[in-house]
C-alpha cells in the first residue's frame, strides 16, 4: 500500500506525526507537497476533490480515501502497520492518549499564537509571554505528568505494554519541548518519558529517518518554536 | 446496557456533547457527579480506579472500560446506537468531522481565557477582547463554512447523508454561539446549518431532553459563555 501525504513544506508541524508513524512502520508515501509544491493541497481544501474535504493538512490519501486529522489518520494507519495492539479496549485507550498528544499540541501553538493566527508572532509577543509563563508553570507539568503516569501504569517502558503510534507521538512532544522549551522541560521529572523518547529515536527505522533530510529541522515556522524570551 | 458519565455539575462544558448523544440514542445512563457530586469524578483522575487513565472529564464508564476524549466517546457509542453510518469511510469522516468541532471548541474556550486557566475571565480580559476579535471574524466564518460546505457535499441535510452523532454535535455549536456571539452569529451566510440545527432541536428525544431539567442552562462558567463586550 502507498500512501500520498499532503502538509505544508519548510516545516515539521502536525504532519510530523503522521511522518513519525509511516517512517517507522517503513510504509511507503509520498510527501506530495515536497514534491509539487503547496499549491497540491490547495484542491483537497477548496473541495475539488472527491472523499471527505480536510479542514486543514496534514490529510492522508490512501486509495480513495481521504484522511484528515492527525489522531484520526495514526487510528487508520495504527492497525495496519502494528502500530497499536489488538482489542477495542487497547484501541479506545491509544486513542484518547493522542487525543491527548492532540490537546496538547494545540497549547504548544498558543504559546506563540495566543491572540491570532492571522498575526505575526511579533505583534503578540506580549500576549505571549503570559500564555508561555503560564503553559510552563500549569500545562507542561499537567500534561507530562498525565503521560508520565500513564507509562508508569503501562508497566514503565509503553503506556500500552507495546510499542504504538502513542509511542512515536511522545517522541515528538518530547523532542519539540527540547527545542521550544529547554529550561522548562529539564526542570520536569519524567525520567520514563526520557527514556521513552530515547528509545524510540533508537528504533532503527525512526534513526535512519532523523539522520536523513525527510526530517526537517525544528524552526520558527513550525508549531514548537523556540523564542528564548518564552522559556524564561 | 446502562453507561455511567462522569462531567462537572452545573454547566454544559464538554460533556454535552456525550449527553446529546446518550439522550438521541435514548440510552440508560447515570450522569455521576450529579448524583454524588463532583468528587466522584476524583479517584479516576489520580488514577485510583482501574482502566485508562483520563486526563479530564468527560469520561464514560461503560462495564470495565473508562473512555475518555469527547470524539473518542462518541466514536464508541455511534455504531452501538445507530447514530454513524456504517463502512469504514464513512466513520472516518465522521470522527474527522467530529475532531473538527473539539477543535472549535477549544478555540471556543479561548476567547474568554486566552491567557490562563487558573486566571478568572476579568483578569485576561484584555487579552480576551483582541482573541474573540479574532474569532469573530476570521475563526467563526472559517469553522462554520466548513461544516456548511461539509454539509452541502452531504446533499444538504446532514454532512454524512444520514443522521449522526456529528449532527448533534454540530446543533450544540449552533446553540452555544446563538448564547455566547449571537451578534457575531446573525451575521454568519449558513443556511444548511441553521436548518439542521433546528431538526436536530425537534428530534423527539432531543426536544424531549431541552425541555428536561437535565439540561442546564448555557452560563458563564460553561465553554460557550456570554460576555457582551467580546461579540462587539
């Protein structure tokens, strides 16, 4: 099965992912916008195209199907590529943990955005500094904690007792808090999510994937960006 | 088979969403904290009960299971009740329409706390103004133009041909900004949604349950809030 990942260019963003998941399943997809250029994505979301219409990227074209929604997309791919156990309840469970990892990510956007996307981050900046004071202070021990826990229910080493897309979406978190957030991620006492986010970077296919140029360095135009002024 | 919801007393917040579900279906539930009060909702937070871990309310306790996530709730109990077509298709669409309104929601919860959870609404209201300024104008016409053009590809009368969880979901949106932006609303070109939110308002079950005690009024401690001076 070959799948056509549509999202943005110049950024990792949410369709990192939806990346993470098919690089370490080894599926085989095209990054169809780094291939023709953004303006791809443009017929999907002004609807001149069959299957459900995205309301944003990332989407994903597998068949005729069209796909969009981070969380929905790794719930579609999960099972397919062993990528979450068997049984409803496992299922229900990896899901809400994304939804989480979704939640979550949506924050992380606020930090810089709190006003308006439509603005530049300069013109927000003071906006900012509140939102990012608070988000390290409040949410960043909330929601690691809540997944710290988790793990730590899991037996340890996966909130599922297995490897899974979940797995692959904490990785991410953590790597982006690394970047954005430095100084208020070493102060977290998470040392299963380290380990966690360690061995997942370890996993073969998911190594050879960061040392290679698919993995687009972190930068000020993705959803975790690091503006020293809001990690202080 | 009888389902137990865990939500805050006294507001709608995201618990509605599973409530207008549970009543559609006509299903046996008990809504917990409004029993035995919000400390039930407690032990299952830090993780004193068995099952996934939820990261907040709503959650639902169905036999063993605790399903948490609004689209994940609802995603279990559709097929069970009739309320999402079948074929995996149109389930997909559903659950990505459905991510679609959590996102609106969370940005619908911005507005009045752009800044901080743990700060009240006349502390940020600043921030507030500039934020459901925002929303006004570019985040309404944007997530309600989706749903109309989701609905229009639908054949106009439900955006997945058939009656659905997301139908519910898309009425309490209508409802919530008809209480909290009715300014910002009148000015909204979507004649689909407004139609549906109306059938969905004279579904037996549904009229039946508006005119309940069982639903609390829209207030300003719920997500949809009205505050006169962030819809001017």
């Amino acid at each position: 099965m070959s799948y056509q990942l549509y999202y943005w260019t110049g950024l990792q963003g949410r369709g990192e992912f939806v990346r993470l998941c098919l690089e370490d399943a080894g599926a085989e997809y095209a990054d169809v916008a780094r291939i023709e250029g953004d303006d791809a994505i443009m017929p999907f979301l002004s609807g001149d195209r069959e299957g459900a219409l995205p309301f944003a990227p990332p989407f994903l074209k597998s068949g005729r199907l069209v796909i969009a929604q981070v969380a929905n997309i790794l719930q579609y791919l999960g099972p397919r590529h062993g990528l979450v156990p068997e049984g409803e309840s496992k299922r229900l469970h990896a899901h809400q943990l994304e939804l989480t990892v979704t939640d979550f990510v949506a924050e992380v956007h606020d930090t810089h955005h709190p006003v308006s996307n439509e603005l530049y981050y300069e013109d927000q900046r003071d906006e900012a500094k509140k939102r990012a004071k608070d988000f390290r202070e409040h949410r960043i021990p909330k929601f690691l904690g809540y997944f710290e826990k988790s793990l730590e229910r899991g037996g340890g080493r996966f909130p599922l007792r297995e490897h899974s897309y979940v797995d692959l979406s904490l990785f991410q978190i953590m790597a982006g808090l690394e970047y954005a957030f430095p100084k208020a991620l070493a102060k977290q006492k998470v040392p299963l999510l380290r380990d966690l986010a360690k061995r997942v970077a370890d996993r073969p296919n998911i190594a050879a994937y960061l040392a290679s140029e698919r993995r687009v360095p972190f930068n000020t135009n993705g959803i975790f960006r690091h503006y020293p002024e809001l990690d202080d």
